[in-house]
C-alpha cells in the first residue's frame, strides 16, 4: 500500500507522514515523521507536566519503526526556532535541591524564567516502555548572576506512556476538584444551571 503523506495536528503544530509504502501483512514498518512548529506551551499542557510552563516552537524529523505491538524512536532531534523562548519551572523539587549547593540553587533560580536561544531535545527508545529523552537548553535569566549564561544538559530515561497516563490522571483530579469546588448557591448566566 503507498501513503503519500498524512498530517495531523499536535500541540498548536503538525505531524506529517512522509511517503512510504506499507506492507500490510509486515512484521516491521520503517516510517518517517516531520514535527513543525509544535508549540512548547501547548505540548506542556498534553503531557500535563507540573509546574513548567513553556514558550516557543520545536521541529524535527524522525524515525519511526513499528515492530509488533512496540514503537521505537530512534535518534530523534528536535530544535527550537532561531527566536528562542522561555522556560519556567517553579517546583519543589528545584527549592529542595538548591539547599545542597549555591550553584545548584542559582540554576534552578535560573529556570524559573530561563530565556532559552538554544534548545535541543533528543529522544531515543520505545515510546510504550523505556524511552531516554536528552536536552540541551543555552539561556539565561536575567535576574541570576547578571544574566550570565546557563548552559543545560539533562538526560531522563522513563516509561512515556506511563508518565503520560500519569500526568492525564492528574490533570483529570484537577478537573474534578475543581469541578467539586464550585459553589451551586452562586448566580449564573447559565440558563441550565
């Protein structure tokens, strides 16, 4: 069977199938796949990731194989627009690991609003088990050190569709929680309610 190419939209950017041909009773497909534009705020939010928030856009081609009932990424690079963004991570884990050393608390201080203009993001292994996903982040903050640089390098080795269920059911807590939190007795304009 050849495709063409097929597209779909992720994160506020695309996904796009490049041409292959399928074989439809094959064990192993080899694919490529384009990301353009995928916006980090965005891909913040479908991967529910707490305490992070995110500006700029990412973009990469990269492998796919379908083996069984396993898909591999193998050597996928994505890079940041030439405009950079901003990264924000404000959670507790910085706070507790900037009391072991002062220059492990400057850069965590450093990415709570880090205006990044090299951003880098590797990623490597099955996305239904184990995946590494690697990064590079060159920026800086203006209120740490003077603006001087801070330059990032941060490998993660985790179970993505996990972490993903995970963030989902989290983020479906606090929607019931605030769902519970809402006062009937309050006036509406909803004509249901």
């Amino acid at each position: 069977l050849l495709i063409e190419g097929a597209t779909w939209p992720l994160a506020g950017g695309t996904i796009a199938l490049q041409p292959t041909e399928w074989t439809i009773a094959g064990r192993t497909e080899e694919l490529m796949i384009d990301a353009t534009a995928i916006e980090l705020a965005e891909l913040v939010d479908v991967l529910s990731l707490p305490d992070m928030k995110a500006e700029g856009t990412i973009s990469g081609t990269f492998p796919l194989t379908l083996e069984g009932g396993n898909v591999w990424v193998r050597n996928a690079f994505f890079l940041a627009d030439s405009k950079g963004g901003t990264l924000s991570y404000t959670g507790t884990a910085a706070a507790q690991a900037g009391l072991a050393d002062d220059r492990v608390d400057a850069a965590f201080t450093a990415l709570r609003n880090l205006k990044f203009k090299v951003l880098e993001v590797g990623v490597d292994g099955n996305l239904i088990d184990d995946i590494t996903v690697s990064a590079r982040l060159l920026g800086h903050n203006p209120e740490v050190y003077g603006g001087a640089e801070f330059d990032f390098r941060i490998s993660v080795e985790s179970k993505l569709a996990q972490l993903i269920r995970s963030g989902q059911r989290l983020a479906a807590a606090r929607w019931i929680a605030d769902a519970v939190a809402v006062d009937p007795d309050a006036e509406t304009d909803d004509p249901f309610n």
